[in-house]
C-alpha cells in the first residue's frame, strides 16, 4: 500500500565486542521512511551510518531493536529469509562499485537475477535496465574498460534489475568527480521515479543531499533529525498576500 512505510526503525543498538570491551555503534536509532521518499543520511566519519545501512539490507543484524522493511520484520528472519529479502526487496549501491572484474556489464547485471523468480528473463532484462541507465551501448566492456561514473551506472543497473522497492545507496559519487557525481545522482533520480523507489542515501556531499526529501544525520549512534535542504515550497514572503 502506497501510503504505508517502507522503512520502520524501533530503538536499534548495534553493539560491537572489541578486545572483550562492549562498544556501541548505534545508540537507540529510531526512524521511519515513506514509501517512496528519499531520505539523505548525514554525519561524520565513524558515526554509524554504513552500519545502520548494512543492518536494513539485512546483511548486519542490530544487538537490539526492530526493523521493518515493507512490512517485513527483518531482525527476526533466518539466513535464507533475508537472502531472498535482499534479493527481491533491497537494491544496494556502493561507493566503490563493487562489479565482478571479471564479467562484462551485461553478465554483472544479470548476476542478481541467477537466484530470482524471474531467472528466465535475466539477460532481456538486464540489458533493458543498462539501457535505462544509458548503458545500452557497453554491454560487452569489462568493468575496468568503463570510466567511474560508467561503472556506477552498471552497478545501479544491478542493484535495480530485480525491481526492488528500497533502494540504499552508501556514498554512490564518493570516487566520482562532479560532472559524474552530477549524472549518475540523475540517473538515480529519474530511476527512483519510474520505479517508484523509496531511497535512503549515504553522503557526505551537500549537493547529493538536496535530491532528497530529508535529512537525517547521524551523531555517536543517535539521530537528529535535520530540515530539508530544499528551499521551502512557500516562500515567506509570499504568503502575507
Ligand atoms: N567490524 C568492525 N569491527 C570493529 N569496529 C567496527 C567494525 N565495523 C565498524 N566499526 C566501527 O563502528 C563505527 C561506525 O562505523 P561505520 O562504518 O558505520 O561508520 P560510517 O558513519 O559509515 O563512517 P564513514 O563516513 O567513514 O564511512 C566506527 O567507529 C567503526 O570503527
Ligand atoms: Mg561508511
């Protein structure tokens, strides 16, 4: 349903043990995300966010607390549940690529789908979602015969040939200079609309922070919650008339 949360975070601790001393990571981390809102998460270095990230994509799990994802209870699942969790909900996008050297774009694509319902449809679909991202004409190149921001838009491809609903992305334009950062952030855009994606953003970068709804931004495991960084909708001066 449109108008539920995508995203339902309840009191979440993520405690780490190091040389036997408990440190915690995430201090009681409570959030919710439409569907369909883009969400910006802020904060310095070290302050939990690709922690918090890795914790919604299933792949980390919180010491405490609850997460919900598309009304799934996701701290709660076991290991197969949440493969296919990840597989069919979850596109994630990181800042360093992370495609297989080895296979071209096309197969690096297709990749996901191996382990998906649609399995049969992999290669049609994957090369219609590298169109999409304007790949259409690379299939065949290999990922170090791409440039960065040609190779983000292979892994944006990947994580979105599935159709997920969520997408997390963890400093995507963190290796990219502005002109890509520019382009693949539209990309992101233009594909978070046509699909209807609710996306939740790791970034240190104030002009990827403003294609989001909000901001949240991360302090030694806490939220504060931050204004949008988008000029308001109404002016102030506007509204006397
Ligand atoms: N496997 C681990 N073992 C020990 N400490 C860890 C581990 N993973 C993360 N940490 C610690 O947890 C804290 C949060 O890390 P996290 O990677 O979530 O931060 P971040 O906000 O993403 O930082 P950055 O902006 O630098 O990417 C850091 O202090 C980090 O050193
Ligand atoms: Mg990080």
């Amino acid at each position: 349903m449109k108008s539920e949360n995508m995203v339902e975070a309840v009191n979440v601790y993520r405690e780490l043990s190091s040389n036997g001393r408990r440190l915690p990571i995430l201090r009681g981390i409570s959030f919710s995300v439409a569907s369909g809102e883009w969400v910006a998460l802020t904060g310095p270095s070290g302050s939990g966010k690709s922690t918090l990230l890795g914790i919604l994509a299933g792949i980390d799990k919180p010491t405490s607390g609850n997460i919900r994802v598309g009304g799934y209870e996701i701290s709660a699942q076991s290991e197969n549940n949440l493969a296919r969790f990840r597989n069919q909900m979850i596109g994630i996008v990181f800042q360093s690529f992370n495609l297989i050297p080895t296979m071209t774009a096309l197969e690096n694509v297709e990749a996901p789908m191996y382990i998906h319902p649609n399995k049969r449809n992999a290669q049609s679909l994957a090369a219609d979602m590298l169109r999409q991202v304007g790949m259409g004409d690379r299939f065949h190149h290999l990922p170090h015969q791409l440039s960065g921001g040609e190779q983000q838009r292979v892994a944006i491809a990947r994580a979105l040939v599935t159709r997920p609903q969520l997408l997390l992305a963890d400093e995507p334009t963190g290796n990219l200079d502005s002109s890509n950062s520019k382009q693949v952030m539209q990309v992101i855009q233009e594909m978070s609309r046509r699909m209807n994606l609710t996306v939740i953003m790791v970034t240190h970068d104030s002009s990827v922070a403003s294609y989001a709804d909000r901001c949240l931004h991360i302090m030694d495991g806490r939220l504060a919650e931050q204004e949008p960084e988008k000029p308001p909708r109404f002016p102030v001066n506007q509204v006397a008339a």
